[in-house]
C-alpha cells in the first residue's frame, strides 16, 4: 500500500515560482488595453468638429493676435531678438497646455455618461482608462504644435538653435503637457460633468500661461508678479524651448523643464489613480 504525501506550499514561495512569462503577459495586457483606449478616445475627437475647430483654430488665433495686434507695442529685454521668435516657444506652451484641459473635460463626460462603469465591467487594466486618454491627448497636441509651427513659419518665425534643438524644444513642451493632463485629469474626475470640470480648470491654467513669460518679457512685470512669473513651470518650459529654438545656451533651463514636469508626474499620477479606483 503507498501513501501520498501532499506537501503545502506558502503563498510566498507560489509567487517565487512564478514564470517571468506570467508579468511579462501582465503588461503586455496592460499596454495593450492603454492603447485601446488610446485609440477609442483619438477615433472620438476626430467625430467631434467642434473640438477640433477649438484645439486647432484657438492656438492659430492667438498666434496672429499677438504676431499682428500687439506684437509692435511689446518691448523685450534683448532689442536683437524678433518677437515673433520670442512669441512662438511661447505659443506652443500654451496651447499645450490649454490642450491639456481636454483630458480633464473627456473624463468628465465619460463619467457623466456611464462610459467608465463599462469600463469596467470590461476585464481590462484600470490604469488603461487614464494612461489611454493623457496618451490621446498627448498625440493630439503634436498635431497641434506641428500646425502652429506651419503657422508660425507662415508669420516670420524661424528656428536659429538647428532642427535637433528644436525637436528638444518640442519634446520639453509635450512632456510638460503630458505632465499637466494628469493634473486636470485628477480635477475632471472629481466633477460632476464636463461643464462643470471646464469651470474648475480653467481657473488653474489661465493665470499659469497669460502670468508667464509665454507671450512678454517678465522683466517688464511688476515685482511681485515677476517673482512668480519667472519661476512657475510654464515660464520655466517656455524659457527652456525658446533658448532652444533661438540657438542661445540653455544652462539649466532644460533641466529644471525636465525636473517640474517630472515633479507634477510624480504627484498627480498617485492621485488620479487613487482618485479614479475610489470613484470606479
């Protein structure tokens, strides 16, 4: 007569004997429902016009108001510069990051219709839902910078600092967008709908890109103000893309660009995960 013996294994041990396969299949699951969702959301804005008009036509406006209406009455601190080189960094800022306003606004809407309760009731990644719509939002600012830069081109602007300088420019600013989508990202979800989410962004990226050196020269602020505007991170991306693009040293502008964005991350991608798994 044999006996069989069965030996118990701790839970511990299960984990250790794990195939690397299993967490490697894990985020391929996880990138593969990211992108889902990226799609989803990058197939929806191209169904809505309006959107489209607001996010391409607002930046272009803007360009013109300040290259044309009060370009000639803006004073700089270096004569030898071209404000339309100076406006352009400067522009691509913000509409990055009024871009980023649309992350905030979307989630909202999705919650105030339902989408996100089918969500998840999908076996898919919770953090596919968030990663996918900044990862969106992100895609459809380059489309955006790469239009106001025809734009831009069209109005005298040129790029002095060569093309891999300005490509560096361009990535400082889409990071800061892709940083600042998780700010708005955390506010949306706490709204109830998108009008709602709109009226509490907009209070916070407003003062941030008009109280900046995007569009003058902070030198010419008051001092109170100039304090401020010189230090926050639209100036500070601003001031990093334009050295850039107008072929002047950087120093550590492009650092302390790298460093806010990283900074905002580091912050707000915690908290709009907690924020959503509460909500969902």
């Amino acid at each position: 007569m044999s006996v069989t013996t069965t030996t118990l294994t701790s839970p511990d041990a299960v984990l250790a004997e794990t195939p690397p396969a299993t967490t490697r299949a894990t985020w391929r699951h996880t990138v593969g429902d990211a992108l889902a969702v990226t799609w989803r959301n990058l197939v929806a804005y191209l169904r809505l016009p309006e959107l489209i008009v607001f996010s391409t036509i607002q930046p272009v406006i803007i360009v013109l108001l300040f290259r044309y209406v009060f370009g000639e009455s803006i004073t700089l601190s270096d004569p030898s510069i071209d404000y339309v080189d100076y406006l352009m960094p400067g522009v691509f800022v913000q509409a990055a990051t009024f871009g980023a306003m649309a992350t905030g606004v979307g989630l909202a809407d999705d919650m105030a219709k339902g989408l996100i309760e089918r969500f998840r009731s999908l076996p898919m990644a919770r953090s596919a839902v968030l990663v996918g719509r900044t990862l969106a939002d992100t895609i459809r600012n380059v489309a955006v910078m790469a239009l106001v830069t025809v734009v831009g081109f069209a109005v005298g602007f040129r790029i002095h600092g060569g093309v891999p300088a300005y490509l560096l420019a361009v990535a400082l600013v889409l990071l800061f967008a892709f940083a600042l989508s998780w700010v708005v990202a955390t506010v949306g979800l706490g709204a109830p709908n998108s009008e709602a989410a709109q009226a509490a962004i907009f209070p916070l990226v407003f003062p941030l890109t008009f109280a900046s050196s995007a569009f003058v020269d902070t030198s010419f602020m008051p001092g109170w103000l100039q304090a401020f505007a010189e230090h926050q991170p639209v100036s500070v991306t601003a001031d990093a893309a334009r050295d850039l693009a107008l072929g002047q040293p950087v120093g550590g502008g492009v650092i302390a660009s790298v460093a806010w964005s990283l900074a905002i991350l580091a912050v707000f991608v915690p908290l709009a995960v907690r924020r959503y798994r509460r909500m969902v």
